[in-house]
C-alpha cells in the first residue's frame, strides 16, 4: 500500500476491516465482494475524473475528493435507534435514526423547527445494528408518502425524513422491515400508551413516487 494511501486512511480512522485492495478485479467482483463482506471502501479501483484518486465507497463515490462520504459510511453500520415521530401541527410522521437518546434527538428536532414545526413527538423507537440502513430500508418502503418542500429551519436542506400517514402505516411498515429482513431488536420502547391521535392523519400518496 502506498505511503500516502495509508497515511489517508490512518487520517481518516478507516478500520482495516472495513476497506480491501481492488486491484485486478472487475466493478461487479468489487462490488460483490464489498457486499458480501460487508465493507465499506476499496482502493486501487479505477481512477475517479477528478484528481485520478482511487479509492472509493461502495456507492462508486471517491472518497478524497469528498471526504464527507467517509463519515456517512461509516454510519451506516453504527448501532443506533430507529424511531418513529410525529406532529400533529402538521400531520406529518417522521422516521428517523439516532444514536443518543431519542429524546433528546426530538429535542433537538424541535429547536430547529424541522419540517416548519417544533411539536415533534417520540412515538417508539427500536435498537437495532446498522440502524442507518434500516432507517433508509424503511423510508424507501414508505416513499410514496414522502413529504417533499420542508426544511431545517434557516437551512436549505430537505428533510428526506418525512411522511404524510398515518402512524399506523408507519409502525406496520416499520414491524414488517424488520421481520422481513431478520433484523434483531436489541431494545424496542413506546413512548406514548395512546397514539390513536397519530393515526387520524391521512395517508397522502406523493404522485412523484406513484
């Protein structure tokens, strides 16, 4: 490995594990071969347009050139809690990840009125490993009710969070993933006894999704 290759990666706190040599494999032997062990970068893999850097995510993302792409990997295999929110101010459902307290995460939320409110509420959460894949898995699922148009307060950053349905949609959704994927809970908490006001939302299809 060359000297400036790993003096990148010992930077970047990039795990051993979690990176492989490409050199002499084809794109779709690299990407098997990171999908089924599970790792997040290679090196030595087709020089990107840019600077002719070579090494990448597994999403084909040049890491050097935008080192953020690092730090978003390596969340994907955090473990975290997966949980559900909601506003009645806007009829709107929230799924989201957190690793801290999701409390406080809600806390958080509403300080900087994302979504144009601050009356998010924590319905349930659930524990799980690589909590930010289950999140995007289960946001994928109920896209077709992605609310689209609201931001983080004074940023110019849309939530991809959001949803116009009802609680109930999202906690059968949510309960599905899991079980369909063999996902293991390592700790599951409802925060509201009766969350029957959540589920008078109206489930309100995005056309852009249909």
């Amino acid at each position: 490995m060359e000297t400036n290759l790993l003096e990148f990666i010992e930077y970047h706190k990039i795990d051993k594990n979690d990176i492989m040599d490409a050199k002499g494999l084809s794109i779709s032997e690299i990407k098997d071969e990171m999908k089924m062990n599970d790792i997040l970068f290679a090196y030595n893999t087709t020089p990107c347009g840019n600077a002719g850097h070579t090494i990448r995510d597994r999403h084909s993302h040049c890491i050097v050139c935008n080192t953020a792409n690092i730090a978003f990997m390596k969340r994907t295999k955090q473990t975290g809690h997966v949980y559900i929110a909601g506003s009645i101010i806007k009829n709107y459902i929230k799924i989201g990840m957190t690793t801290e307290d999701p409390i406080k995460r809600i806390g958080k939320l509403n300080s900087r009125k994302v979504g144009n409110t601050n009356d998010w509420v924590v319905i349930k959460s659930i524990k799980c490993d690589y909590a930010n894949m289950v999140e995007f898995g289960i946001q994928k699922e109920l896209q077709r009710y992605k609310v689209e148009g609201e931001y983080y307060g004074d940023n110019d950053t849309e939530s991809s969070e959001m949803f116009r349905c009802r609680y109930k949609t999202a906690i059968e959704t949510v309960e599905k993933y899991f079980s369909d994927k063999e996902i293991n809970k390592k700790e599951e908490k409802t925060y509201l006894v009766n969350p029957e006001k959540y589920n008078n939302f109206k489930n309100i299809a995005n056309p852009k999704y249909l």
